[in-house]
C-alpha cells in the first residue's frame, strides 16, 4: 500500500562552526530546524534518524580525507548506517563551501542547501550517482523532481 504522508524524521541538527560566528549566524538563518526537516522529509521513501552538521572547512576536509581518501573539504557528505527498515544516516555539510557554491552558482544559499540535503538524504538510501551514468541521470531526476515539490528550481539548470 502506498504512503499517504511524509515519513517520520527525527532530526539532530548541529552546528559546528567553532569561532566564526558571523558565518555561523548566515548558516543558522538559511537552516531553520523545520525547513531542513521538510526538505529531508520530503527526500525520504521510509522513517528516519538523520544528524545534520554544518561544519568548517577543517572538519569537512579531515572527514573527506579519513573516510574517502580525497584531501579536500567537500559540500556534503553522507554517511549511511542504514537504509531499511529505517534510515539512519549523519549528513556533514561544509559552510564554507557551500556558501562558496551558491555564489559561484549565483543562487540563494537556502536553495543551495536545500538541493544537498536533498542529494544527501537520497545517498543515504542507496542512491548513486557515480556507479552509471544511468544511475547519476535517475539520481538527479529524482532531485529534481523533489525540489520542485518543495518549491526550488532544477539546480542543474
């Protein structure tokens, strides 16, 4: 039987910014708690257990260097721990870079944010963009299929 309403999230959102409290302040007001858990609610197929952090570009390149072998800060990186019969999954999004994007991508850091929680959330159910091209194309349709839902335009366009 199909779902009739969006899966149940429960949702840690941090913030680890450490001394840069007026990056910290931009992030805090593009990621209000009940906007970020709409997006990733709206990405979601089951119930999940999602840790969201926004770190600084340190942690972000420490993480990707330890855990990918890419020694770099990335946008965002997910880390899935299940996918069924619930999500469980910590997303880490890297301020800095993210805010570094949406200005080169001349779009609204909320938007941007909102795309890569969306990308995140659908990595940590098993989506993959860089097993097929196949695979990178129904990802993407899917996200943006997920953000026009949400009100956000096609974030490849």
């Amino acid at each position: 039987m199909a779902r009739t309403t969006l899966p149940e999230l429960n949702l840690s959102l941090q913030f680890a910014l450490g001394h840069a409290a007026e990056m910290a302040a931009l992030h805090r007001a593009a990621l209000p708690r009940h906007q970020v858990a709409r997006w990733l609610r709206h990405a979601l197929a089951s119930d999940a257990d999602i840790t969201v952090r926004i770190v600084d570009a340190e942690e972000a390149r420490r993480l990707n260097r330890d855990y990918r072998q890419k020694d770099y800060a990335t946008n965002v990186l997910t880390f899935d721990y299940a996918a069924t019969p619930r999500v469980m999954a910590d997303l880490v999004l890297c301020a800095p870079v993210v805010a570094a994007e949406a200005l080169d991508q001349r779009k609204p850091l909320q938007a941007h944010y909102a795309h890569l929680l969306v990308h995140g959330a659908l990595h940590a159910q098993g989506w993959d963009h860089e097993t097929s091209p196949q695979d990178a194309d129904a990802m993407e349709a899917h996200e943006v299929a997920v953000l026009a839902r949400l009100g956000f335009p096609n974030p490849y366009a």
